[in-house]
C-alpha cells in the first residue's frame, strides 16, 4: 500500500514514514513529484490545516495522501502558540527563535504552571475527499532550559515528567513510540487500511459484475 505524505519537512516525512514502515504502507515523498504547489498553512485550526493539505495534494496526484498540522499548546498562554507554533516568532522563524520567544513568555511562571500539550491532527484524504482525521495529544512540561539534541522544533523544552527526559533527550525509536504523532499515526494506519480495504471489495465486485456479464452474452450452444 503505498501513501503520499503531503509535507516538505524532511524531520517530519522521516518520523512518518518510521512509524508506517511496519504496517506494509510504503509512505513516499514529494520530491518524486514536479509542479506541485507549496500548501500555504492558514487555517484557523490543526484539523483545517491537515485537511487542506492532505485534499490539495491528493487531487492534483490523484493519490492517497495523508497530512498532519502540529501544534505546541500551552496552558500558561491559553493555548499559544497552537496553529502558530511553526512560525510563532514571526517571519523567518526558526526552532531556534521559536523556543527563545516561548522561553521569554515563560519567563518566572514556576514549573507546575507550565503545562502544554503537543497536539497532532491527521487526515488522510483522496481525489474525492478526505476519508479521515484522527488526532493525537501528548501532555508534559515546558522546561527552563533547552535540553538534549534529538527531534526538532519544541522538543529541547518539552519535557516528560514520567522519564524525567525532554523530546530531545529521547531516541527517535523511543519518541516515535510515545508521541502525539505516534498517536495519531497509529489511529491514521487503521484509516488508512480500512480504505484500501473497501476499494479492493469494489474493485473485487466490479470484476465479477464485468465477468457475469460476459457469461451472459456468451451464445448458448445447441446439439
């Protein structure tokens, strides 16, 4: 089974893809294809996003394509930054500038007000229209300081109380075990079997309609 993944973020196609690779869905990329458009991310929600992303591109293909939108949700900043988190430190944001300016927000808010959830919404979609959302959500702690060298994006901050460890501090197999992407990804696969399993049942039943048919029209011999 084979899955376009709507989404240029090399960290991101390479999580996806570890986390289908043992559900015998073949995830491939955009760079196999030419002309097609940059998705523009304005949505007012992560489902919105996901959603415009995965129909664009499944249209234009004409392949089963999948697409998540994430976002950083913390409590202390009524759910900022949200849908903004990829550019929440305005034009030509960068990790780094992104978790600078959460830091400074943060600044003197105590650890047990420091709360947030990653949120990870996906939808699978074809050239007809989506065919699912799912979503996962990972809860923990934005950090002080910025540890470990894995991941990207706000995983230096977030922190998992339970492990005692940030994102980064975690190998990409234990996060992609763990994660709101894991979470979601692992609700996108039964999705995503689910359809592939009711078009081969159509295409099964268009096959044996074309076969009676031609038994009808085959002339009857008489001896």
């Amino acid at each position: 089974m084979e899955v376009l993944v709507s989404t240029r973020n090399h960290n991101k196609f390479r999580e996806i893809s570890a986390m289908l690779k043992n559900s015998r869905i073949n995830a491939i990329s955009l760079e196999g294809f030419s002309g097609l458009p940059e998705v523009v991310e304005d949505g007012a929600t992560l489902p919105e996003n996901a959603c415009k992303k995965a129909l664009t591109i499944a249209r234009l293909t004409k392949r089963l394509t999948v697409a998540d939108d994430s976002g950083l949700m913390v409590d202390a900043l009524d759910g900022a930054p949200g849908v903004y988190s990829a550019r929440f430190s305005g034009p030509g944001a960068t990790y780094a500038s992104n978790n600078e300016k959460l830091l400074t927000l943060l600044t003197n808010v105590p650890m047990k007000k420091r709360t947030a959830r990653f949120v990870c919404c996906v939808a699978v979609a074809d050239a007809h229209g989506i065919v699912g959302v799912v979503e996962g959500v990972f809860r923990g702690v934005i950090a002080l300081t910025a540890k470990g060298s894995n991941g990207f994006g706000y995983d230096p901050l977030f922190w998992v109380p339970s492990l005692n460890r940030t994102f980064a501090q975690l190998s990409a197999a234990e996060k992609n075990r763990i994660s709101h992407r894991a979470k979601a990804f692992r609700k996108a696969k039964k999705v995503i079997v689910e359809y592939i399993r009711k078009q081969r049942k159509v295409s099964d039943n268009g096959r044996k309609r074309q076969a009676a048919k031609k038994l009808k029209r085959k002339p009857i011999s008489s001896f």
